[in-house]
C-alpha cells in the first residue's frame, strides 16, 4: 500500500518512513503542508499520516482542501496537542483517526492497519483467494499453509491485486502504487510483468488462473466466485 508521511520533522519522518518501508509500504514524504496538498490532489495514496503542526498550510488546512476536493483516503493525523477541542475540529474535517506524539512504532503500524482494512471493507486481517493466505499483520504469505518467500515487492504486487480482487488493475496503476517514487515508465511495464511471472512461478499458478492478465490493461486476481 501506498503512503504519504507528512511532517515537518525530518527526523520524524524518515523514522516512521523506514519503519513503514521495512513492513512492505511505499512511502513518500512532504515536509510542508502545501507541497503535501499538491502531492495529495495529483498522486494516488492508500493512506495519509498527517501532522496538525505545518509550515505553508496546517493539517487542518490540507485536510479540508483534500475533503474538498471529493479525495476520501484515510487520514491519520499525528498531533501534540492532546486536547479535545483539536480532536473534534479533526474528526468534524473528515480525519479518520488521531494519534499523540509521542507514539509508538507499533500503535502507529497497528493503526495504520485498522485504516487499510476499514477502507476496503476487511474486518480480517487476512487477505485470500484458494489456497493463497497474505497476511496484512506479519506481512507473510502462505500457499496451502506453506510460507512463500517473496520479495518485499513482489509482497506488494501481490497484496494490491488482493486488495483489488475480481477488478482489474492497469500496469500504471500497479505501478505508482508499488513503485512511488521510483516508478519509470520505460522501463517499468517490463519490471512488472518479471514480478508477474515470479510470483506465478512462487504460487503454482504458472497458468494464470489466478493472476489473470488483462490484455490492453495490465493484470487482475481472480477468486473463482466473480
């Protein structure tokens, strides 16, 4: 999944960004508030972690122009300030959850968790076709209860096909979603077919009966019940 940091502690930031990157995230960073609305409102995010205190524009700002805007991913906001008066203008602006600095790591990646899951309607957090089990706490994969080795990215594939069971989803898509940052387009449609066919390889769907590719858009998990 794909995640926006934004804070003004760089320290801060590239702490909870390496956190995130080790559990498998792609992570981008906005030190402000007004390069972070301008990331907000053209790139594609599973989830914001939002700072209250900004330069530029406050998170209360950012957050009120992206609800604006009709944009309803899941915001959590990160504040030190703790009372209720900031809270309430949080959650009436569209916030999804708060969380007080200073935190722990693992609140953070349990939070950030709920919010994935509630945002695609997962109350487990298991995501399965057949015999193929992700789980989005451990970030393990398991075919027919054996673990499967994968790469941190082609874990990543894996889970926003999952996450997008039964729809197809472009190479584009796939690929800002995956890659962030790092995304290429010359070269990047034929990284992801080479994840493609290694995660094949890795689940025994060598045929694609599971990881069906969509000729002209790119690739789609299919569950055998759409």
């Amino acid at each position: 999944m794909r995640v926006l940091i934004v804070d003004d502690e760089p320290e801060l930031a590239a702490q909870i960004a390496q956190t995130l990157r080790q559990q498998r995230y792609t992570v981008e960073i906005a030190g402000d508030g007004a390069a972070a609305a301008e990331l907000i409102c053209t790139e594609p995010y599973d989830l914001i972690v939002l700072d209250i205190m900004l330069p530029e524009k406050d998170g209360f700002a950012v957050l009120a122009e992206l609800r604006a805007e009709g944009i309803a991913t899941p915001v959590l906001m990160l504040t030190a300030k703790g009372e209720v008066a900031n809270r309430v203008k949080g959650l009436d602006l569209g916030a999804d959850d708060y969380l007080h600095k200073p935190f722990s790591m693992a609140e953070l990646l349990a939070r950030i968790r709920a919010l994935l899951r509630r945002s695609h309607d997962k109350a487990s957090p298991y995501l399965a076709v057949g015999s193929i089990r992700l789980d989005t706490n451990t970030r393990g994969v398991t075919l027919d209860n054996e673990p499967v080795v994968l790469t941190p990215k082609e874990f990543s594939v894996l889970e926003f096909l999952l996450y997008n069971c039964n729809r197809a989803v472009s190479r584009f898509n796939l690929a800002e979603h995956v890659w962030g940052e790092a995304f290429d387009p010359f070269t990047m449609s034929n990284n992801i077919d080479v994840h493609i066919k290694n995660l094949r390889k890795k689940l025994d769907d060598q045929a694609g009966r599971i990881i069906v590719t969509v000729r002209g858009v790119g690739y789609m998990i299919r569950d055998g019940q759409a």
